[in-house]
C-alpha cells in the first residue's frame, strides 16, 4: 500500500523534473552541435541529391561535380550518415534521463568520442574533395547547380567546425569519465569506496585486521577511582 501511495503522490513531481531535465539537456552545448550538425547534414546531401545530380538527355546522369560520381556519392553519403549519427546522439542524451548505467555511459561517451573526430575528418576530406571537383568543373554556368554546389561546400566546412567542436567536447567527457573511474577505484570515496560505506580505511578487501590480545580479567577487574 506504501508503494502504490508513494507512485501516486510522486507523478505530478515527478513530470515537473523531467520537463527540468529535458530543459537541462537542451541547454547544453553538445545538443546544440547536435541539431547544428544534423540541419547541416540535410543541406549538403539534400542539395546534391536535388539540384547537382543532372539528367541527360539520353537518360544518363551526371555529376555537377566535374561530372565525377564518386564526388556526389561521397557528399551525399557522408551527409546521411552523420544525419543518422547527429540524431542518434542526440536521441541518447534524452535516453540517457530515464535510464543510466556507468557501463553504458562509458560506451557511449567513448562512441560519441570517436565518432565525432572520425566525421570531423570526413567532412574535411569531403570539403576538399567537393571544392575541387567544382574548381575544375564545366556546369558551373548553371544558376541552379551553381548554388546547389556552393551549398553544399559551404555547409561541409559548416560542419567540420560542428563536429571538430563535438569531437573535442566528447574527449573532455571521456577524459573526466576516465579520471573519475579512477579515481574511484582507488578507494578514496568513488565507486569503491561507496561500496565499502567509508572511504577512508586502508583495510583491503580480503584481508584480515592485526591479531589483538584480549583484555585480561585482571585488567578487566581493576576499580575505576
């Protein structure tokens, strides 16, 4: 009966500090590179898929691109991947307020980590190679493509910046994640030490504490003056 008293009383608190946390959560800046970066994302494959892949007449298509393939191919999959990721990401930070664990939390401050410095790099090599391509290329004369194109390499440096800045965000929480699991298993009053209830004692699990002889009768017997 406790329990069922206790859930009762406790949903209309507890929808106002969720709402707090959601709060909390959109308030950081990861979550702001998140959304920067998945708006960016839609913008370069979005506009190569739309305006820069050109139909032929005899129904073949080309890229803008330096009429290259691969350049178009590598805009828009590196576009809808780091979509997927950005939302991912981001979908996790709201995850992560109704449920946590320490083991799941360093898998995913480790992923987030390294997925944001590998799609830094991404973007820089598609940024050059898009930069390039278009350089050299001999559709430029279109108003259509030409802003398209421009689009999309202005949005690919765009989101070197975004994801460069998640990436050194993410190695600062790594770091801290780090520093703090070592800290605790130390036994100075992390992990280990709330385990043991204390955090200041240097007896170490499994060992035995120095033998003490027992207080003799004689002792025990002596009057108090």
């Amino acid at each position: 009966m406790s329990e069922t008293s206790g859930f009762s009383g406790s949903g209309g608190g507890g929808n106002g500090v969720a709402s707090q946390e959601i709060i909390e959560v959109l308030r950081k800046p990861q979550s702001w590179l998140r959304l920067g970066s998945l708006i960016f994302a839609i913008i370069v494959f979005a506009s190569i898929a739309d305006q820069c892949l050109i139909t032929l007449s005899d129904g073949r298509t080309e890229c803008a691109f330096n009429v290259k393939m691969s350049a178009c191919n590598y805009g828009i999959a590196i576009g809808v991947i780091a979509f997927l990721g950005a939302l991912f990401f981001l979908a996790i930070d709201f995850a992560s307020l109704y449920f946590s664990k320490p083991s799941l939390d360093r898998v995913f401050v480790t992923l987030d980590f390294s997925f944001s410095a590998l799609w830094a790099f991404m973007w820089f090599v598609g940024f050059c190679f898009l930069t390039n391509e278009w350089r050299v290329a001999e559709l430029s004369s279109i108003s259509s493509v030409t802003n398209a194109a421009r689009g999309a390499i202005a949005f690919s440096f765009f989101s070197i910046v975004s994801w460069t800045a998640l990436a050194v965000l993410g190695f600062l929480t790594f770091r801290r994640s780090n520093t703090g699991y070592v800290g605790g298993s130390s036994g100075g009053g992390g992990v280990s030490g709330g385990m043991g209830g204390g955090g200041g004692s240097s007896t170490l699990a499994g060992d035995t504490p120095p033998y003490q002889e027992p207080p003799s009768d004689r002792d025990a017997e002596k009057p108090v003056y």
